[in-house]
C-alpha cells in the first residue's frame, strides 16, 4: 500500500469546499492576517498565521510572506503559493497540497507537516522542542524539497525529489519509497529503523547506531521494493540492532558493514564499484514480518494524515470565512 491513493479521497472533499473570496489586508509589510477559517484565491500582500488551537483552509491563495501556525492551529492550503516560510509551532499542523513554499518549512514540536504534489524551495525541517506532546512528522509524497533535516519524528519521501541531503538523528525512522536524494542520506540513532527502496542515492548513503530493522535495497517480494536502488558513494550499515538487509543494490563505492546485532544479511544482488567490507551473511530471505514492519509505517501515516486533514477541513468550514 502507497499513501498517494489512500489519502485522494481527503484531497477530493477538500477540493468541494474552496471559492471563497476572502479580503485582502492592506500592503503593510508589518501586518499579520490572521486565519481562523476558510478562504480562497486572493493575494495576501501580508504574513499570515493560524491563530493558537484554530483551523485554517485555503484554497487557491497566495501569501506574499511567511506563514505560522501557532500552537495546537492547523493549516490546510490546497492549490496556493506561499512566498516566505512556514513555521509550525508546538502540535501544530501543516498540510499543503499542489502548493510551492519557496522558503524553509520547520516543525518545532509540532504534530507535523506534510506535503503532496507541491514544492519547498529551501529545507524542510523538524526541531525537537522540550516538553512538546509531539515528536512531529515531515511526510513527502510526490513532491520536491531542496533538503530534510530531521532531528525528531519520522520521515516518510515517496515518489519525490530532494535536491539535497537527507538527515534523521534521532528520529523514529526515515523511508524512502521510488525517490531521488541528490546529496548524502544519513540516518542514526533511529529508535524503528527505516527503509530504501527503488530510489537514488546520489551521495553516499549510512545507517548507524540505531534499531532496526533497516532493508536497503532488499526485497524479493512480489510488489514491494521489486526494483533496484543506485547509490552514487559508499554505502555504510554499522551499529544496528533488529535486524539490517542489503540487497538489489548498485553502488558506486564501497560496502560496509559491521557492528550489526543481529549480524546482517548480505544478498549477492548487489553490484559494488568498490570493496565489500563485510564478514556478515548472505540474504536468506526479506521476511514477512519485516515487511509488515515498513507496511506498518505507511498505515500509521496515512491514518495521521487523514485525521489531521479531515480535522482541519472540517474545523475551518464551521468557522466560517477568514475574513
């Protein structure tokens, strides 16, 4: 299962609901429009924010500064432009659909942030903030980032584009489903692992001190992660426990594996341009239940991100017009 058919019945209802006129604040660079509500396609000429515990949708606007969503808010922008950056504060969220950000977008103990089919010009980001009942999420499917730095929560990247580095430290876990990375993917310290599958890795690629399980590449499955991965530098998998797969790869510098408990399993479908610095063993078979780990991740997602929409939605259309 792929989250881009299982959150369309989301994006549809939202669809129904947008074409209101909303007015606009004057061109005041200092001016704050606050969104409690629901809008449409109109140019703010302002910074906007979601005010503490309110719900936000827009459909079809364009902010020209940046936006934050306040603590507890939730913002839904379906088919807008946002000129600055976004920021999501404690259990906030951000959800923009067919949308570009051309600044940063930063969770900062927020519930979390996704984005489908639309674009972030600068780095998504999730900070830990002390005391916050969230971990956070930053969740990307079909979209293009410049970065993720992810310090916090899980990362979840399908069928995108980041045209940078992908870092999770500390974090839940970072998949990564039929995308491309143009920079390093490094991953450690992660409490569940993660997964590379059908991507490019345009970098080199680590998975260290964290658990498991981690699948690179692996995967004899029918349907799930049936194609090979590429990774342009060394491939490294040092430290983890519960379990790492290395399979159906092609990578243009070395292998490494070591420190792994259990040891990992080494499949002989990879093509390694440089050496294999492993004693570990061959790939016996990806097994179910580590199938129904990564599954497990995508449910989990999905399901946040159908509540969180469908609450947003719901909240702004019985608030009524912004503005």
């Amino acid at each position: 299962m792929k989250i881009r058919s299982s959150v369309a019945a989301a994006a549809t209802a939202a669809l129904a609901v947008g074409g209101v006129t909303l007015m606009a604040a004057p061109a005041q660079a200092d001016l704050v429009t606050l969104c409690s509500g629901h809008g449409g396609a109109i140019t703010l000429p302002t910074d906007l924010a979601v005010p503490a515990g309110k719900s936000c949708f827009l459909d079809g606007t364009v902010i020209q500064g940046d936006v934050t969503v306040r603590k507890g808010a939730n913002l839904h922008i379906l088919g807008g432009e946002i000129q600055g950056q976004v920021i999501v504060q404690q259990d906030g969220y951000f959800d923009a659909s067919e949308t570009t950000v051309d600044g940063r977008v930063v969770n900062r103990g927020s519930y979390g942030s996704y984005l489908e089919d639309s674009t972030a010009g600068d780095a998504l980001r999730t900070v830990p903030v002390e005391g916050a009942a969230n971990d956070g999420f930053a969740f990307v499917v079909d979209s293009s980032v410049k970065s993720i730095n992810a310090e916090t929560g899980a990362v979840y990247v399908e069928g995108s584009r980041v045209g940078g580095a992908v870092k999770g430290t500390g974090v839940e876990y970072v998949d990564i489903y039929d995308s491309v990375v143009r920079g390093a993917l490094t991953v450690s310290g992660s409490t569940g692992g993660g997964i590379l599958c059908d991507s490019e890795v345009l970098g080199a690629a680590s998975y260290t001190d964290g658990a498991g399980p981690v699948a690179v590449g692996a995967g004899e499955q029918e349907g799930f992660c049936s194609s090979v991965n590429y990774i342009d530098g060394t491939l490294t998998v040092t430290g983890i426990s519960g379990g790492a797969y290395i399979d159906n790869n092609i990578i243009g510098g070395d292998l490494a594996a070591s420190g792994n408990t259990p040891t990992a399993q080494v499949g002989d479908n990879n093509r390694v341009r440089g050496d294999i610095l492993t004693q570990e063993v061959a790939l016996r078979s990806f097994s179910t239940a580590v199938t129904e780990e990564f599954e497990a991740h995508q449910e989990g997602l999905v399901e946040e991100v159908e509540a969180a929409r469908a609450e947003t939605v719901d909240e702004a259309m019985a608030a009524g017009p912004a503005f």
